[in-house]
C-alpha cells in the first residue's frame, strides 16, 4: 500500500487534505510504483528501504510511492513488466543492461535525452556508463549502478594451505580441487551460476566468452542489421571449463549437487563459508549483516582479484550497467521523471550503493563520507580495478540467447553432451534465433 502525504482531516461529510488545499481546490495526488530487484531481495536492508521510504516522501511532495516494489528476481521482474507495461504500472523500473533493448524494441520506455540534457545534474555521470544505454542514437536510461565481474576468494584458506592465486583457467580447476580436498568438502573450490534464465549465470558465461574471443562481442548491432561473432571453437572452450570444474573427479572444484542453480545460492553461500571462490560483484557487501560469520568472511576473510584467464586469452570480463526507466505508459511522466532523478541523485546513489556495495554511476557520489571515509573503499576499488578490461553486451534481446548459453552449459555439467557437441548445438540454436528475427 502507497504512504500518503499530508494529513486529512474529516469533518461530517467535508473531506480535504490540508497540504495539498489552497484557493478553495486540491490538486489530486499524483500515485507512483517503482519496480526494482534490490528492495524485494534485500540486497538492500529493510532498514535501508525503509529510510528511502521516508525521504521520498519530503523530496517528491506532490506524489506518494508504492511501497510494493515489484515480483523480486530480475526474470520475475522482466516477464511482468513484459505482460503488463502498458497498463501503466510501474511508472519507473530498475533493472539489467540487457533488458533495456527488448523494452526498447517493443515501445516499453522513454527516451530521455531531453529530460536528461535539461537536467543540471547530468555531467555529474560517468560517460562511460551512459554509452550503453543509448540504442539507435537515443538515451533510454539513466545509470545508477556499475560494476565489472572479478573474483572473490577466501584468502584465509589461501595462507592456510599454502595456496597460490590462480591466474589460469588450468590453475582454478587444479587449485579449487585441491581445496575442496583440504577441507574435506566442507568449503568446495568454487562457484559458478548454472542456472537456465538466471541472469547471474548469463554475466559469468559472457565474462569467459570475452576471454576466448578477445574482448570481441558476441554480437555486433547496426541498425536493424545484427552480425553474429561466435564460432563453435570459442564455445567448445567456454563449455570445456564448466566441464572440468563440475567433473565427477574424487574431490570436484564445484559441488555437483549446486548444478543448475543460481545467485540465491551463489551469495549466501559464500558468506556462510560453503565456497572459496566464486565470480562476484560489489553488490556482496550487503550481505554483512546477515551473520557474524558472514560479517568475518566479508571484512577480514576475502580478497578480490581478477578473474583467471584462459591460456592465451585475453583478460576481459563482464561490465554490468545497471538503469532506472521511464515507462513510455506512465500516467505521469512528469512525476516519474522526478522519482528517477531522486533515485539516480548524488546522495540517494550514493548511500544506496554504499549500503549495497555498488560502484555509482556518478562522480560526485563516489566523492561522499560513506565511499571516502568507511570500510568500503577497498571493497569498491577492487572491483573498480577491472572496469579498464569490461565489455559491456550488444544491445539486443539476450533473453533467448542467454537461456541457450545455460542449456548448453548444463548439457555438459549434467554429462548429456560433451563441450564439442553442445558448443555445435549452441551455435546452431543462435543460428536458429537470428534466423527467425528473434534478437
């Protein structure tokens, strides 16, 4: 149920709202609803949300908000904005880098650039955040998270036993087996998503792709014309890796009974101690909270480093840009255009990502106390150490073309087909969807 603003007051049958009465009329009160993943999960706290909730309510006087904050997972969120954008709810919408094209394809969000341009505020964003959300020359989002993919790992485990860093997609498989063998498979070598439609698992299967492909991208976008890079080759060794590390061997990299599973199994199993390593993002700092040992393995347990490479590979890695939008069925545009800037403001940005462990999009909030002056800035900046290597993707519909990078994945980690084999149906199941007009 949305908060209302001002207080009102009944008196028989008279009825007004005394903030909002002047000159003898009303001015009816503007309703808002802000879909996003973070305040339905938790990335976020409660106590966070809740402190977002009561500040809008003084920054965006002449509307209230909706404290329902949408179905919750990326693909819940997706699918329903999908069936029901056009009925005008949500106003604005948080979400993935790879949603914005197929809103943008099927008329779901505004272009902003007037609003954006007009906005005195707008050269406090880092440019390179802006790039990919503009499509076809127009700018359909405005950036309030990023973030490239490195790797965490228990560094703790690492002294312990001796162990070396791996650098090497060889060195991973060997140094994760070896620790799930030293621990007795209490703490398994690594994790890594494997789970179909999850949007996790897409970003790490894209992080290995760009290494096999140097930097190159899957797709290339002009116009209406979309060119497909990928070779069977380059799958055939993105899929070797999963092989190797889910192989049924004496003492797995991965633990094989996590196939097909996703980040709600990634995250709190990493603050709980059940894996050494894994693919990650800033947004893990969240997670602090959630226990004293999560808390002891996040601030004096982890280091970040880069992810490990393919031998003659190229570094590269996933970069993530994360938007807030603008429904083109709003009611209230207007209105909604506030709710972005507020979102997407210096402190609103800055104390959400703070909170969350984000990098923000703008180079006035990385400047504030809370990134400057806390325990957060080493966490921030080695993240922030793999953005000169990030790829961001193509702007096309990956919603298809993810779900058969995660087939293919799980063809081979569930033993029904061999990398060469899956490598030659996901090529042919990309083939199949450019063919039918379904990027």
């Amino acid at each position: 149920m949305g908060r209302k603003i001002g207080l009102i007051v009944v008196c028989g049958f008279l009825c007004f709202t005394l903030g909002a009465f002047a000159g003898g009329g009303a001015e009816p009160e503007v309703q808002l609803a802000f879909w996003n993943m973070p305040f339905v999960t938790q990335e976020v706290s409660p106590e966070y949300v809740l402190k977002w909730e009561n500040d809008v309510v003084s920054a965006i006087p002449n509307a209230t908000v909706d404290n329902f904050y949408g179905p919750g997972k990326y693909k819940d969120q997706r699918d329903k904005f999908l069936l029901q954008a056009k009925s005008g709810t949500p106003d604005v919408i948080e979400g993935l880098l790879e949603d914005t094209a197929v809103y943008v394809q099927k008329g779901l969000i505004e272009p902003l650039d007037d609003r954006f341009a007009a906005w005195v505020q707008s050269g406090q964003f880092v440019e390179s955040t802006l790039a990919p959300l503009r499509i076809g020359g127009k700018l359909f989002g405005i950036p309030y998270n990023t973030n490239a993919r490195a790797m965490i790992y228990r560094k703790d485990i690492f002294e312990q036993y001796n162990l070396k860093v791996p650098e090497t997609w060889e060195e991973l498989v060997i140094t994760a087996r070896k620790i799930t063998e030293l621990t007795g498979g209490k703490t398994h070598g690594f994790y890594v998503c494997t789970e179909v439609g999850g949007p996790r698992a897409a970003q790490e299967f894209i992080s290995w792709y760009y290494q096999v492909s140097d930097r190159k991208n899957l797709f290339e976008a002009s116009g209406d014309q979309i060119k497909f890079n990928g070779t069977v080759d380059q799958f055939e060794k993105v899929l070797t890796l999963y092989d190797e590390l889910f192989r049924e061997v004496a003492h797995p990299a991965c633990d094989p009974n996590v196939r097909g599973t996703g980040w709600p199994v990634e995250d709190p199993g990493y603050v709980a101690g059940k894996w050494a390593m894994a693919p990650m993002g800033p947004w893990l700092w969240g997670r602090r909270d959630e226990s004293d040992i999560a808390r002891n393995i996040l601030e004096n347990k982890t280091a970040i480093t880069a992810l490990p490479v393919i031998t003659g590979g190229t570094p590269a890695t996933y970069l993530e840009v994360k938007p807030i939008m603008l429904s083109s069925f709003s009611a209230n545009k207007d209105a909604a255009w506030e709710l972005v800037k507020y979102i997407t403001s210096k402190e609103k940005m800055g104390e959400w990502l703070a909170e969350s462990g984000g990098i923000p999009a703008r180079k006035d909030s990385l400047q504030m106390d809370v990134f400057t002056k806390s325990d957060i800035g080493w966490w921030i900046q080695g993240f922030a150490n793999e953005l000169p290597k990030s790829v961001a993707m193509a702007p096309i519909n990956w919603g298809p073309v993810s779900e058969a990078n995660l087939r293919a994945v799980n063809f081979v980690v569930y033993d029904e087909k061999t990398p060469r084999e899956a490598a030659q149906w996901l090529y042919d199941r990309i083939m199949e969807l450019k063919a039918n007009n379904e990027l």
